[in-house]
C-alpha cells in the first residue's frame, strides 16, 4: 500500500511536538504554564505536542521565547522549515559561543505584513536583502531594505517584515544572547 501524501508533513508535526514537549519539561514547565508564558491555549500545546496540528513560525517563536531558548532548538530535532503569515524561513545553521547563540535563516518574505512578538530580552535580528526589497525593524520604526543592503535591529520588541512589491528574498541573522 503506497504511503499516505501527508505522511510527511505528520511525521514533521511529531517530530516538532515532541521537541516541544521535551523541552516544556525539561524546563519543568506543565502545559498550563507553558501556555500562560507564551499566549497560547493549553489546547493548542497539546495538539502540537501530539502531532495533531502543525505549528507557524509564530507559534514556534511564541514558544521559544517563553522557553528562552533559540529558535533552533525547536527545530534542531525537527523541520529545517518553518512558516509565518508573510515569512518562510529555513535554517542553514546554528552555532554557539560561550557568549550566544548565533542562528542564519534562508527567508522568503511575502507582501502581507507580519508583525513578530518580542523575543527574548536581548536578542537581535540582521536582515540582509538579497533580492526584492523588505520593510523591516521594530514596529514603531522600520526601515525599507533594499537588495545588497542589512538592517540590524533589537529583536525584544514588536517588529516587522513585509515584502515590497512582492516576494523578496533575505539571510536573517539572529543573535541570542546567554544568560
């Protein structure tokens, strides 16, 4: 009997919710604080945490942050890919320094605008364009970032990306400090 066309995507969704759950506890973390450090519904965790539904770009930041932990750490046992309302992002790799946590992403930013929660008190974002332009930095005051050109910003804070006259592509370097 061939295999299911969705089989990939729920073995990415165990894979990604049993990260998450290994994680949550290894915190020592239940899923009720968990869903009050990160905004999401206790619902919602467990379905992730079961394979049942996979998680956006959001979602996985949401996490991360109220587990203080990179976002790498996510995906490390888990997708390489992860999707936002305008950002597609894929990991190209990870590295840590006694002082951070170094992560460059592959992104591919659509028009729609996506407004980011803050992450961790400390960490930072540097986008750098590589085709199309991008807005880009915190809410209150982004910047347009053309092809060739980097913005770097602190990431602590609402920001945003959005795609200017369409799909543009982007390395994002994120910086998390240790500690």
């Amino acid at each position: 009997m061939p295999a299911s066309p969705d089989l990939p995507g729920r073995a990415l969704a165990a894979a990604v919710g049993n990260r998450i759950r290994t994680l949550r506890t290894r915190a020592g973390l239940g899923l009720t604080a968990l869903a009050a450090d990160s905004g999401l519904g206790k619902g919602t965790l467990s379905e992730l945490e079961n394979g049942r539904r996979n998680p956006t770009l959001d979602t996985l930041f949401a996490i991360a942050t109220a587990l203080s932990i990179p976002l790498s750490d996510l995906l490390f046992d888990g997708p390489a890919e992860a999707q936002g309302d305008s950002v597609s992002a894929v990991l190209l790799g990870r590295w840590e320094e006694s002082s951070e946590v170094t992560e460059v992403y592959r992104l591919t930013i659509r028009e729609t605008r996506q407004v980011s929660a803050p992450h961790s008190p400390g960490v930072r974002e540097i986008v750098t364009v590589l085709s199309g332009a991008v807005e880009t930095g915190a809410a209150n005051a982004p910047v347009i970032v053309s092809p060739n050109e980097t913005h770097a910003f602190a990431a602590d804070v609402a920001h945003v990306y959005r795609g200017i006259g369409g799909a543009a592509t982007a390395l994002l370097t994120m910086r998390y400090p240790r500690g």
